[in-house]
C-alpha cells in the first residue's frame, strides 16, 4: 500500500505539502497541488482515518460514558447509539466509569488525545464548569447535567406521578417508595413526582419511604425490614431492578402480589417480563432515547442547528400482573 | 498548542524529518536528531494519541466485536474486557453486528482503517480463511473458530453433561433439552453433552429435543408445544433465558416448578436469580472469560509469548429452587 512519503517523493515535494493538499488548508500552488493528486491517483493512495484524523483533528469516533454496562438499563442505550452511529459511519468508544469523577476524567483526557468528535455523558459527577471547558460536543442522556448542554430524558417527574395514581386506582392507599441514590437526579425527580401525588391525595406519610440505590438485594432487605414495622398495600419503586427486590421481599414475608401488596417498578426493562407475577412499570423509549443523543450530537459534530436543545421523552403506563387485584 | 510544523520550524528540519524522529525509524543524523528533541522540549510539544497512531501505526485501541449487547450474557463480557483494557490504557470499541457477515466485514474494514490494535471476536459468521488474512492480532470469545487462532470458551459439553446429569440425580428420566440456534458451536456443543449423558443412562429419546434459538418468548412457545405432546419430567435449557421461557410456559400450563417439571438453564446471567422460583443453571465464569480474552489480546498485541492458545474454562452447576424437588 502506497504511502505519503511514496505519494511525496513520486510528485518531488515534502510529506508536508502532501499533507497540506490532503488537509486543504495552507499554501500550496496550483501547480504542486497538480502533481501530488495526480501521484496519488497513479499509486491508488488512500489516506488512512487516522492520517484524515490527524489532519482533520476528526476521527469519526466518539465516546459514549456509562456508569456501568453491566446495569439492564444501559445495554439498550448503548445498543441505539451505536446503531445510529453506524448509519453515520462513526464508531463508539464505550467508558464504564462506575460513577467515580476520577476515571470519567480519565476518560475524558483519553478521548480528547484520540480526538473524538464528541461524547454522550451518562453521569452525574461532574461538575458543569469541568464540562464548559471542553472543546467538543457533548450530549447528557439521562442523566441532566445543565441547561446549557443538549439533553436528552424522559419525563421522570410525571412517570412517578403516573405510578403512585396507579397504584392509587388500584385500591391501594398505603403507597410505600423505594427511592434511588439521593445524588441522582432522575431519582430525585421521581422522589419529587411520588411527594407531589401522594401530598395531593392527602396520603403523604414520610415513614413510607424507603431508601434504594438502585441495586435489587439492597431493596429486598430494606422492603423486609420496611413491611415488617409499617402496613403497606402499594409499593412504588424507583426502578425496576428494585421492584423485582420488592417482589421477593413480600413473596418471602408469604405475602401476596398484587392482592396484599401491589407493586410497579420504573423504566420498563425485559425483566419486568420475566418475573412472576410479571411487574406493572413505568416504560421509557430507552431505545428512542440513545438514538435522539446519537442523532443530537452528529447535528453538533456536523455544525447543524439543532430543532431544540433539551428533549423530554414521554413515558407510558404498562400494567401487567403486579397490580391488577382480583384477577 | 505546538505542532509538529513548529517543531520542524524552530529545528529548521522538515515534518518528515520530524516525524521520522517520532517514528525512530527512517535515517535521521545524531546532530539534527538533537536539535528535533531540543525544540520538542522548548515547545513542549507532545504528540497526540492520533499522531503517534499514524507514526506508530498503533492507537491504543481495541475493536470488540458482540452480536448484540443487548443479549444479556454480552454486557458483563464487554465490562471485563473494558475494564481490564483500561488497566493499560487502551480503549475499546464496541460493534454489534448482529451476526451478519456483511456488517462484520464492514467492522473490520473500519475497525483496520482506524489502526485498532487488535480485535476480540465473539462471532459465528466469519470463514476461517477471511479471519486468517488479517494482519492484526484477534482472539476469539465464547465461540471458537478455528485452531489457528487464541480463543476463550467455557466448558460447554462438560456442562451440558452436568446439567443433564443433575436432572436425573434429582429423579427425572424423560428429560427434554431446548437447544440454541443449530449454526452456534456453543449450542451444538451442549446438545452434544446432553445426548452423550442420555444415551449413557438409556434414555436417548430424540422426540425430546425442543428446538430453540436462545430467546425466551419462541423457548415459551416450543415448550408449550412439546408438553402437550409429549410426558416430560425434566427440561435442560440450552441458556438462560430460555430456560425462563420453560418456566413460564409450564407455570401457564398449571403445572408446578419443580415437582412436576424440573427445569436448569445455562450460562448464569443475573436474571436466573430474578424469577420465582430461582433457577438452576450451569454458571459460566463469564467475567472471567472477557478478561482473559483481554490478557491474551494485550500479550498478542505486545508480542510475547502466549502460555497457551486455548483456554476452556470450567463451569459450575449452580442449585437453586427450580431443581429441588419435595423442598
């Protein structure tokens, strides 16, 4: 395969004016320009992506930064970023930060040093002056970093208003919520929605609600520990691997679901299909979700204007067996 | 930010000159060499990842290539080899290809033109021959392609014979086997295992094989069929979320789990944990599996010698409720 230097000393000028003819900036006369194409043409030369990325500064690469791939959520994020960005010839570098600021800014130096040409923030740890300063496009998914950044989030606030009035339809008026991590915010605006509804129907009592962080076992124990000192018909849970938690708890305490206590979880994964009794949830288009980021931030890469700058994507109300009583 | 053209400015050299410092190949005199580093280090002038990659032909980068990440046996995978490739600083791209061969060759094509490292291939579709003419280090996940090539894999017939096994230790004799889709080696492996283990014990019967292709709902479908048609004691699912499938097609049917059907899945995802009651499978070490795949892929990479070529690492038979009879 042919390279610059065969390319330069074919057309007698320096691997430098190549360079510039393939970069098209910089000075090079008419008639050098000339000769390097027509060398080029002669050894069949194709600049690689990376002597394009070294001269464009773009590598048709960008950096998608999930806190864990390993959690049910992400896998179907991941998997419609990637999709779109395949449609677009970029390709995906995937970062698994486990939340920690330390190696998202890792990452985000690597990814920098590789000049991708832009980056999905799925996180809540940084800081919005460490994002201001970066010189390349980023969208937030999921998680809101600021308002002065793309985003793209369903509507967590009314999801959790949705399910607290399910369950509230459904005959239940001892609602428990399991919460998510108290630094995050779509748990914290599904808190918010829970509060809202419940302090509506005059029904809010705060011993109902019961820590989470988003992790099934921790949620079992907790909903052990929660039954077993307040009564409790309807339990609304922050998410859905915290529902299946919910789900065994009351199943161990030889309860029964829906008709003891009913349960909705939050998000909408394939697990929710899976257990038994299968769990009513909150159902985010989390697929729509990672393809609108993916398609924002190539708008971003490309210089185009964006239609707007925040999306917040409607969730739907799935009932399935976990809180139709009498059934 | 100072550019290589500065640094052969300040040096009176040309970029090539330059690049042939960075390189450390090509002639380049021990005077003008001195005065390359000396006006790098006066412009504190470093080169970027992507400039070395051109120079070095290396990018600190990893193709992975996954048939869906959404496959839940996928995510941990990826993670293990995310995580231990960030241990020494490469990144990792991740590419569904659904199987496809096109969009396989189409990764590849990229993934080369992007100077990755190396590449773990987790694949079904690509010939012997089309993975042999690649110039770049590649190991093989899950599923093995050739003796030609490192590879990672799990015991897949031991385990079948242990799941089979296990089902008659708990009394079943007309054990049924849901098989995976018939093109995957890991599926004709455990198929291999299960009939190796009935026949040995007289009970070989081939109306008991329920074709499967690893996904829950068909499995749920194919195993109301067979129970309608034939007296089964016992099913051996050939992964996980079909084993899921059997669950809820013999809960549907109104029989119990496990006194009237016994049923154990294969690979160990999380979700066997989820449903009620829990499943028994045969755990694969899947983190395990990516990370070695990841070690041997650096070692490739780095040029050193491999301990060995192919590593079959051993399973285990996990029990849980699904399989214990009269608890």
């Amino acid at each position: 395969m042919a390279t610059i230097r065969d390319v330069a000393k074919l057309a007698g000028v320096s691997v430098a004016t190549v360079s510039r003819v393939l970069n098209q900036n910089g000075y090079v006369n008419e008639e050098t320009e000339k000769r390097v194409r027509q060398a080029m043409k002669e050894l069949n030369y194709k600049p690689s992506e990376v002597a394009r990325a070294l001269f464009k500064k773009t590598s048709k690469t960008i950096g998608l930064i999930v806190p864990d791939i390993t959690n049910p959520f992400f896998p179907e994020l991941v998997r419609a970023v990637e999709d779109v960005m395949n449609i677009y010839d970029y390709t995906v570098i995937l970062c698994n930060s486990d939340e920690k600021t330390d190696k998202e800014k890792e990452y985000i130096e690597v990814l920098k040093q590789k000049y991708v040409d832009g980056i999905i923030l799925t996180t809540n740890q940084l800081q919005l002056d460490e994002v201001s300063e970066w010189d390349i496009p980023v969208v937030v998914l999921d998680r809101p970093l600021s308002r002065s950044y793309p985003s793209v989030i369903a509507d967590n606030y009314g999801g959790a208003r949705l399910a607290t009035k399910h369950l509230y339809d459904t005959g239940c008026r001892k609602i428990a919520h399991i919460q998510g991590p108290p630094h995050v915010v779509n748990a914290i605006e599904r808190f918010r929605g829970y509060r809202d509804e419940m302090m509506e129907r005059g029904l809010w009592d705060e011993r109902l609600i019961i820590s989470g962080n988003y992790q099934l076992k921790q949620a079992k124990e907790a909903v052990i520990e929660a039954l077993n000192k307040y009564d409790i018909d309807g339990i609304f849970a922050g998410n859905d691997a915290m529902a299946v938690g919910a789900l065994k708890a009351v199943q161990q305490l030889g309860l029964r679901v829906p008709d003891d206590i009913a349960i909705i979880g939050y998000d909408g994964i394939p697990l929710t299909e899976m257990t038994t009794p299968e769990l009513s949830t909150i159902s985010q288009p989390i697929y729509e979700m990672g393809a609108i980021a993916a398609r924002i931030l190539i708008k971003k890469i490309e210089g185009k204007p964006l239609e707007k700058l925040h999306y917040v994507l409607p969730v739907e109300l799935v009932v399935r067996q976990s809180t139709r009583k009498g059934e």
